[in-house]
C-alpha cells in the first residue's frame, strides 16, 4: 500500500527523518518524488494504512498526506498539491479569478488559458483538500471538468529487438514460412518516402539527432519531464527533448522505425523523408533510479504534463502524434485532462496514435486496451508476429475493433 507525503525541510534529509521516524514505512521501496517536497512511500504489509494516516496527520513535520488510488483494473494513481481545472468556454475571467481566490490557490500553468484550462496549486491557506476542491470544482455549472493533478507512470510499450533491414519482417517479410505477412513497405515505396511537410511527433523518452536520424529531420520540440539528473528538486522542463543519458533508449527506437535514413546504417524508417517533432514525457521507462529509501527516484507522470505535451503538438504545427505507451488501465475516462487533449488534437486535424497496451496474459487470458488507446479519437496498434498472430500481450478486443 502507498500513499502521498508533503513534509516540511530540505529533501532529501527530510526524506531520510521521515524513514527513520517511522517503522512502518517499507525501506525497500524508493521513495517517489512528485513535486514541491510531495513524494510516496510504501508502507509494510502488515501495518494499518488508515490508522497511520491518521497519526501523520498529527505529526508536525508532516505538511500533507493523501492516500494512494486504484483504478478498476489496479493502476496506481497518486495526489500532490495541483488540480486541474476547465471551465466552459463562455465563463469570464473574472468569476475564474474570484474562485481562485476564495480557495487561496496559485495558478502554477496557465498555457492553456485559451481554452479556459487551467492548473492551480493549493497553499497553506487553502481550507480543502485537493480532491475535495476538484470535486467541488466539477459540481459548479461554469466548469467543464475538474480533477486531481494525478501522478501514475506510464508504460512504455514496445521493446526494440533487432537492428537490421532484413529482419524487419514487419516492413518486408520474406521468410518461407509467412511470406507477405508484413505492412508492403516495399509497395509503399515505389509511391512516396514521406513528405517533409508532415511533422510526426513522438512523445516519449526524449530524441537526439544521430548519424541514422539527422538533424534536419528534427524539428523543434519541448521537455516535458524536466532535467534527467541527480539534482534535487530536478529542472523544470525545457526546450532539449534529448534523452540525456544511455538508458532512454525507447524514443530512439520509435523515432528511427519512423523515420531512419534508408542507408547501410541500422534500422530503415518507414517514411525517412517526414520531420520528426521530438517531444520527451519521460525519463527511463518512467522508473528511474531504483535504489534503496531514503534516496528518492524521478518518473511518475502527472496528467498535466501529459495533457500539456498533447496540446503542444497541434498547438505548434504537428501533424501525428505517435505515442507507444499506455496508462495501464482500461478506464475510458482514466484522465478528463489527457482526454480533452486528445480531443483538442484531433479536433485541430492531428492523426493520434497510441499503443493498445499489453494487457493480455501467456495463459490465453484476453486483454482490453488500454487508456488512451481505447478512446474513440485515437487509433490503438496492436502487435503481431511474423506469421499475423496477435502476440500473447495484445489485447484482443483490438482486433474486434478494428
């Protein structure tokens, strides 16, 4: 069981006192670190979640605590100290404020401020909690939707295995046993390799320009995730989508399989004359540093830097938006935000592509797909083999919508 804490002090010695003040706190698990000294922790199986909560609610050195939710289908979701909030379209400025101000909030992103989007930050002069007020929020008739800046790690879903032309079966699968069973790239290719004018943007581990995927193919795209170091609290994000070390290989894979110079070098991308818009959402596979308490780890995700990742692509030109990950949960509605930025894309004329999850179990148990690619805006890729059999982990219900 996991629950969010905000403590007073320096991280990470106020990590590090909390630990040591608190047994029933499991060690083993590294602390998370959400923002503005909110991290989660992990306590041991045998301790009474509620009853703890209510001691640390006493504890003076604790600023705030939130329990842990689960979705349906178990994903993990945590609350720091934002909310987020949309109100209709014709509410004026001045009842947005004058409710900003009646509950002591700080509006820490106003990006969105076009479309009545907005995310606040709660202060000690706040007198609800933030899912009281994203509930409150949601009740009044001005609002469209209202909700928790919810932290959950997303699940990057696809792993490159091979590095080769001849063994991208997927494009050109010449094997005796499934010949044709591929995409026909070969086909595609007499007609076009792409069109520079179209900017595919891949939200994901960050891209950097390499000898398979030049510079000239990138455009400018943004950092959500903010700085991949040691440094505590990390960097606000910023305009480098680079992956920033050897580990965050995932967008490379994705942005090469898309768009990898035809050359002897490496992989061929599937239309190399198309831009690639580089947009990093995370950092490692979302899970960071895995090391022992009190040391905390960077990689959960909030709603907001997902949704402002989405707006961002057709807010600056993009044409596709390619995201190979999943929440994890079959929820149609996990996240209000993230959904009305899908259909902000859409709406804008983006093609939007996500994974449909791995869902599915070896023993024949049948998946579903996986928010956001179970929204009706978005086209869900499922994965098969080199003979079209959907793999163990693709969710079947994929196949039945398509």
């Amino acid at each position: 069981m996991k629950f969010s804490v905000k403590l007073k002090g320096e991280i990470p010695q106020a990590i590090q006192r909390f630990c040591e003040a608190h047994p029933q706190i499991d060690t083993l698990f590294s602390p998370v670190l959400l923002s503005d000294s909110f991290f989660v922790v992990k306590v041991l199986a045998e301790v009474n979640l509620v009853s703890l909560l209510t001691e640390l609610r006493e504890d003076p050195n604790v600023l705030a605590v939130n329990h842990g939710y689960l979705s349906v289908d178990s994903s993990e979701r945590f609350i720091g100290d934002r909310l987020i909030v949309m109100f209709e379209s014709a509410v004026p400025q001045t009842t947005i404020d004058s409710l900003r101000n009646l509950f002591s909030l700080v509006t820490v992103d106003s990006s969105l401020a076009f479309l009545k989007r907005y995310v606040y930050k709660t202060t000690p002069q706040t007198p609800l909690s933030v899912l009281e007020l994203a509930n409150l929020y949601a009740l009044l008739p001005s609002v469209k939707y209202a909700q928790p800046d919810f932290w959950a790690e997303i699940i990057l879903n696809y792993q490159p295995t091979d590095q080769y032309f001849d063994y991208q079966w997927n494009f050109y699968n010449s094997d005796g046993t499934c010949p044709g069973t591929d995409i026909d790239a070969l086909g595609a290719w007499e007609f076009t390799l792409g069109d520079s004018t179209i900017k595919v943007a891949v939200l994901d581990e960050g891209i950097e320009a390499r000898e398979d995927l030049p510079a000239s193919r990138l455009v400018d795209g943004y950092d959500f995730a903010g700085d991949n170091s040691d440094t505590v609290p990390p960097a606000p994000p910023d305009s480098d989508p680079s992956p920033g070390d050897s580990c965050s290989f995932h967008g490379m894979a994705c942005a090469g399989l898309i768009a990898a110079t035809h050359n002897t070098i490496g992989v061929a991308g599937l239309v190399p004359n198309c831009k690639i818009m580089p947009i990093k959402i995370a950092d490692n596979g979302g899970k960071k540093y895995k090391i022992s308490c009190p040391t905390p780890r960077w990689g959960l995700l909030s709603d907001s830097q997902v949704g402002n990742a989405l707006n961002w692509v057709w807010a600056h030109g993009g044409s596709v938006s390619s995201n190979s990950w999943s929440s994890g949960t079959c929820e149609t509605e996990y996240s209000p935000d993230i959904a009305q930025a899908i259909r902000n894309s859409v709406n804008a004329g983006v093609i939007v592509v996500f994974s449909a999850g791995n869902t599915g179990r070896p023993d024949g148990t049948p998946g579903c797909v996986s928010f956001p690619g179970n929204m009706q805006e978005v086209i869900a890729v499922g994965a098969t083999d080199y003979c079209d059999r959907p793999w163990y982990y693709t969710p079947s219900s994929v196949w039945a919508r398509t």
